[in-house]
C-alpha cells in the first residue's frame, strides 16, 4: 500500500476495486457484534451467497488471495465440517424469512475439492443455510488442472449456471512467467470438459502484462479464449503485489503501465470485433448470450452472506469477515484459528468496517461508476435523496479530462480503461488511513 493521495495523474494501474471499502481497512471488531443484531434491520429476501474455499493446487506468482496450496486431506475435511457449523449460525442470526438471489462458490479454488467433497460443501449451502439450489444463478471457479469431468458433474447437478476458469495465459511460457506452470494441452481438456458438463456460462480469465508478453502472443490467447465461444471473459492487468511470488523477484519497468495500456486496447478491439459486449474494465460478455434468468439482486443494495475464514459478508452499514492475510505462514495461522473456533464463535462478526451514510453513498456511486452503464442518478437519489453529483462534485473532474460523461455519472472508453485509478482516487480519506495503517502480512 502507498501513503500518498491517489492521483489521476499518475499510474492507470493503482488498485483493483472489486469491493469497497478494501478488506485492508477492516479492524477487530470490540465488542463483537451478534450477526443477529447486525442482520435485525437489513432485508434479507434478496441476498448473495458467498461460500468460500481456501484451498488450491497451487500458488500462482501473482495470487494475493486467501489460499492454501495442496492442504492435507484432513484439513480439507476439518473445513467442511467446520463450514457446516458456521452456516449453522449464520441461519440462526438471519432467521427464517431470508433468502438468497444469487450464489457464488470461490477461494481459492472450489474444484480442489473432490465430487464427493464438493457435494458435501453444496449440502452446507441447501440443507444448513436453506439455500435454492438449483434455482438462482450460481457462479463456481476452477482451474485447468481440476476441472475433472466427475467434478463438473456435481456441478451442473446441483445448478451451476456459471463456471470461471483462470487460464490467464494459452501459452505456456507465459503461463510459467505468471508463476503458474501448466500446459496448453490440459487447458484445452479442461475447457471441453465444461462444454461436455453444458453448464450455461463458460467465463476464461485472462492475464496481461506478463513478462516477455507482446501483442502477437496476447492476440494468440485471445484467439484461443475466442475459439471456445465463452459466454464471458475477464481480462486482468498483472499486480505485482507484496507478499506474492512474482512480489519477491518483482522490477522497476518504466513502460509497464503503457504496455498494459496498449495490450487492454488491443483486446477491446479485438473482443468489440467478435461481438462482445463491454461490462466493465474487466468484464466482456457475449453479445448474443442468453440473459441471466433469477430472483432480483442489487449489488448496491442487497446483502451478502460469507461462509468460510476468507469470505466477507456485506450489511448496509457493517462488512465483516474472518482476518485477512496473504502470506503462507500468516494463511495457515488465520485457517488453524479458523477450523479451532467453537460453534458459538460464528454468531459473531470479528473484524470489519463500520459504514456512515457518507461512505454508504461512497459505496453506491463506486460499485455502479466502474460498471460501462454508469450511475443511476434516480435510483441514487430515490436511496439518499439527492443526486450524486450534489455528493460527489469532483466528478465533473473526470468529464473535463473526457474519461467520463453524464456529469461525470458514466466513464468514457478512456476513463474505464482507468478504473484502477478513478477508484483509488475517489476512496475517502478515512478508509485510505486504514488501509495504509494495515500491515500486510
């Protein structure tokens, strides 16, 4: 973490805000709040199902994630067990009327799993916490080396409609430059496994900014992603984040940023040719994918329910998780505590961070700027009864540079290309202080 103000002038790639505040701003939580009063107030109708796994194959160079390589079998059946117990109180504290509108497995690597794990861990989902599946959208992350066709199968059995693959790169000496070793060959396997299970969406994670990549080498991924027709892709600019493994041998390169910049350009155009459509910086979906069918779910608005030590769960005016760690030992410390807690202890939150209504309309303008339709200025005000731009006036900042319009309420191609850094740059000071105060470990 840096301690200075973010700058729009400075680089396009400052921080990925896929959440906000960051989980870096979270704090022990004293006193412990009960997850029956924290839920009380909230409606519970419409809610994510976050159910996260800690385990992987293995640890690839740029993964800053909550994760475990190659746990021992009986720490993956200590998990689950312990998940089940933890969901037992989690549906204690939201009581009978709560109910979910999307569902989402990931870690880590839920496939890491075995089928017969992988049923027990959906058994948690529906039979501890009363979850409908199938019969909301549900979304489950794997990789090449698990995508196994038994695995698959549990998956599309219990209504999986979406399964995301890390692939990052189709060319295995960028794959081993990623700090992740596979081969082609089981790439392809593991995608024609997922056709093979017909599980709806088919979305390919994809990386770049690797060492020795260029725009020659970027186009054959894209073209390989291409050649399977996902339904979505996701394309991530590479983080050299401390801790991780491409951290510890990381370099200066002046010209990374405009690298990166030009390789995000390339396949905007080149996924704009072969009719995908662009959500967000990172998200491209199929314009002619079927439309994803299920109960009402606002990001903004509605809740989210975390089951596991890596997951985080989302309230109005309190998200709390587990502690958070990215380093090998400091995992294994946060696991060990976590698969030693009594039952007792999941009926509270432990760490997390306490919104203000300011940082709840932060929240909301966030969440839907870095999203390609932008700010809806009636539903904002039909929320906090004033428009964004009467909260946000700094927005018109983003229209005089062209990266957004709409009074700064939807960014531009040029301002979505930098939403690592607009995010950065409108993250409120206090949460900035927490998140530099945070020692990362």
């Amino acid at each position: 973490m840096t301690s200075t103000e973010p700058s729009l002038d400075g680089s396009a790639y400052q921080q990925y805000l896929y959440a906000y505040p960051h989980k870096t701003s979270y704090r022990a939580l004293r006193p412990r709040p009960r997850l029956a009063d924290v839920w009380r107030a909230e409606a519970r109708d419409a809610l994510f199902l976050y159910l996260h796994v800690p385990f992987c194959e293995m640890r690839c160079g740029f993964c800053n994630l909550f994760t475990r390589a190659n746990a021992p079998a009986e720490q993956v059946t200590a998990y689950l067990r312990q998940v089940r117990r933890q969901a037992g109180r989690v549906a204690e504290a939201l009581g009978a009327d709560a109910g979910f509108a999307r569902a989402a497995f990931g870690g880590g690597t839920p496939t890491y799993l075995t089928a017969d794990e992988l049923t027990a861990l959906f058994a948690v989902a529906t039979e501890t916490l009363g979850a409908r599946l199938p019969g909301v959208p549900l979304s489950v992350e794997t990789s090449p080396a698990t995508a196994t066709p038994d695995r698959l199968a549990v998956l599309a059995a219990h209504g999986t409609t979406r399964v995301s693959i890390g692939v990052q790169s189709f060319l295995d000496v960028e794959a081993r430059a990623a700090g992740r070793p596979q081969r082609r060959a089981e790439v392809e396997a593991a995608l024609a496994a997922i056709r093979d299970a017909r599980i709806p969406t088919l979305n390919i994670d994809l990386i770049y900014g690797i060492d020795g990549q260029t725009a020659d080498t970027w186009r054959q991924s894209l073209d390989a992603a291409l050649a399977w027709r996902p339904e979505e892709l996701f394309l991530y600019p590479l983080y050299v984040r401390p801790l991780t493994g491409l951290g510890r041998r990381a370099h200066a390169r002046a010209d990374w940023d405009a690298q990166r910049l030009a390789l995000y350009r390339q396949a905007v155009e080149t996924l704009g040719a072969a009719g995908y459509r662009q959500e967000s910086m990172r998200q491209f979906r199929r314009a002619d994918a079927p439309a994803v069918d299920g109960p009402g779910y606002c990001c903004q608005d509605d809740g989210m329910v975390g089951l596991g030590c890596g997951a985080r769960s989302y309230t109005t005016a309190l998200h709390y998780s587990f502690d958070y760690a990215v380093s090998v030992t400091q995992v294994r410390a946060v696991l060990d505590d976590y698969l030693g807690r009594q039952a007792d202890d999941f009926a509270y939150a432990e760490f997390g961070f306490r919104l203000d209504d300011a940082e709840q309309r932060r929240r909301w303008l966030l969440t839907s700027l870095l999203r390609a339709d932008g700010v809806d200025a009636d539903a904002y005000r039909a929320r906090f009864g004033r428009l964004p731009v009467d909260d946000f006036p700094q927005l018109g900042r983003l229209v005089e540079r062209g990266w957004a319009t709409d009074g700064g309420l939807r960014l531009t191609a040029a301002g979505l290309a930098r939403s690592d850094a607009v995010g950065p740059w409108l993250t409120s000071a206090e949460v900035r202080h927490a998140m530099t105060g945070y020692a990362l470990r």
